[in-house]
C-alpha cells in the first residue's frame, strides 16, 4: 500500500494540476499566496482543534495581512484545495470543502446572518469556484459543480450542475442545459382542463359528435389560440348537438 500524501503535498499537487501557469511545486511553496494561506491555515486548525484557539487566531490574521485570505482556523479542510490569487477569499468558521476544490479570488464562503450553529457552507469534492462568487448559508453544493464568476449563492447546489448568476440558478446539470430539460412545473389548473378534456372527448366519440381539437392544454399554443378555429370548433359541436337532437326527436316520433 502507498504511503498516505500529507494534505500540504496534495495541496502543492493540486495547484500544479490546476494552474495551467504554474511551472514547479517550489515555485509554487515559495510564491503561491493561495497555497501560502492553506499550508498556514493546516497549522493553525491545528492549533485550534488542540485547545490553543489564540494561536491559531494569530497564525489566522496573519496569514489575512500577508495573503489577502481570511480563513476562520475552525474550517475544515481537506487536502488537495487550490486557492488560485486568492485575493479577497472568505472562509467561515463553519465552512467544510472536500478534496480537488478550486477557488478563485474574491470568493466568499460564509454566512447569511440568520443561521446559527453550522451557518456556512459545505463544497463537496471536485468543485470549482469562480473569481468573485459568494455562496453563503448552511447549503451544500454538490460534487463536480461549477460556481460561475459573480454569481450569489443561497441554495443547495446538487452535483454535476453550474450555477451562475445573482441569486444563483442552476444553467446546466450533467453537462445538460437546464433550458433543453423539461421543466414543467405542475400546474393543477391546467391538469384539471386536461382531464375535463379528455371526458369531452369520451362523450362526443359516444355522441359521434366530431372532437374538438383546439384546446389551452395543446402543445401548438399558436393553433389554440386562434379564435377563428375555436369558433369553427363551437358551430361544429352545435352543430353535431343539433344533429344528435333532431335524431332523437325523430326517434321519439317514431314510437
Ligand atoms: C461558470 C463557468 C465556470 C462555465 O461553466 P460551464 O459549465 O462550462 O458553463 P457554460 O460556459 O456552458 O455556460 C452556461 C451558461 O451560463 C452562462 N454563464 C457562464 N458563466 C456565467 C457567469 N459568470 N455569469 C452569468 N452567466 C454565466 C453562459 O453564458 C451560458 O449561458 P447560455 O447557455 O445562455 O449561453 C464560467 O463561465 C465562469 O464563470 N468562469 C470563471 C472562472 C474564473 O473565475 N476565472 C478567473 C480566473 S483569474
């Protein structure tokens, strides 16, 4: 079996792996701010988790004026993150993001003020955060997302989805647009007239009347509402109920 890579050398991969720019894990250690702020914040949640909460509070803020990160030494994070510029980054206290994780500058990941408790969010592996995005709340987002630069995020994010925008929404999910997914949303209304309709049918088929055929739960919404072909429908059907009558009453001579 392999020896287990320290979070600090998945880290250093990471940033090789996802920065197209980057030439080398020592000029990475050396001069990276984004791995700079993870490899300190290793050390002070270090600290924190054994007791020494002012140690690592000072490694904290110093690694904020030396990096422009500000990540709460409480956050747990897992090995294999690449904060790219990092400029600007907020990381709460309660926050958890998984392993492959990219985040660009100017991110934030922190509260919306009206949670308590874990009040931040939660990046699942994979995830990728753009330039600028804040996601905020006790929400999750989803394995193999994508935040698109800018975008507010306020509700769970479910994997393999981008989600861009201000409030977020979700524009792709498996790769898919999300406008070529059918969408409908139920509408009981119109379920009802649909099946009001289909009892129509039923009877005028009984009735031999001829169907109608123009209707507000037809896909073609351009033949419903034509008005002239609902009048045409209208004289038909007085017309078959006519027809229907006069049988009758003809019939009814007839004994
Ligand atoms: C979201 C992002 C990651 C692209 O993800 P993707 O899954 O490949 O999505 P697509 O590019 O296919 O875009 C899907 C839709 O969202 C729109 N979109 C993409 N990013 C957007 C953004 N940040 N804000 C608003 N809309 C956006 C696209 O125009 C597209 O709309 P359309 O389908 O109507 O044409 C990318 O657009 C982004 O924001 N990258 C920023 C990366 C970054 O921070 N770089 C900084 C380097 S220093």
């Amino acid at each position: 079996m392999g020896k287990k890579k320290s979070k600090i050398a998945m880290d250093l991969q990471a940033a090789l792996d996802k920065d197209p720019a980057a030439r080398n894990k020592f000029e990475i250690f050396f001069t990276y701010g984004g791995f700079k702020a993870l490899y300190r914040h290793r050390f002070a949640h270090w600290f924190y988790n054994h007791g020494m909460k002012y140690f690592a509070k000072l490694i904290s803020s110093g690694t904020r004026r030396k990096t422009g990160i500000d990540i709460h030494p409480a956050a747990k994070i897992a090995g294999g993150v690449f904060i790219d510029h990092g400029v600007g980054v907020v990381i709460g206290e309660t926050v958890e993001i998984g392993t492959n994780v990219l985040i660009y500058q100017g991110v934030t990941l922190g509260g919306t003020g009206k949670d308590t408790g874990k009040r931040h969010p939660t990046i699942e592996d994979n995830v990728m955060i753009s330039a600028g995005a804040k996601v905020l709340g006790p929400i999750v987002v989803g394995h193999n997302s994508k935040i698109g630069a800018g975008s507010v995020v306020l509700k769970d994010v479910p994997p393999n989805s981008t989600v861009v925008g201000v409030p977020g929404r979700v524009v792709k999910y498996n790769d898919i647009r999300v406008d070529d997914i059918d969408q409908k949303l139920p509408d009981p209304i119109l379920e009802e007239f649909a099946r009001l309709n289909k009892r129509i049918a039923v009877l005028e088929e009984a009735l031999n009347i001829k169907s109608c055929k123009y209707s507000i739960t037809m896909q073609n919404e351009a033949q419903a509402k034509s008005d002239n072909a609902i009048e045409e429908e209208i004289r038909d059907l007085a017309e078959g109920i006519k027809e229907q009558k006069d049988k009758l009453n003809s019939g009814e001579k007839g004994n």
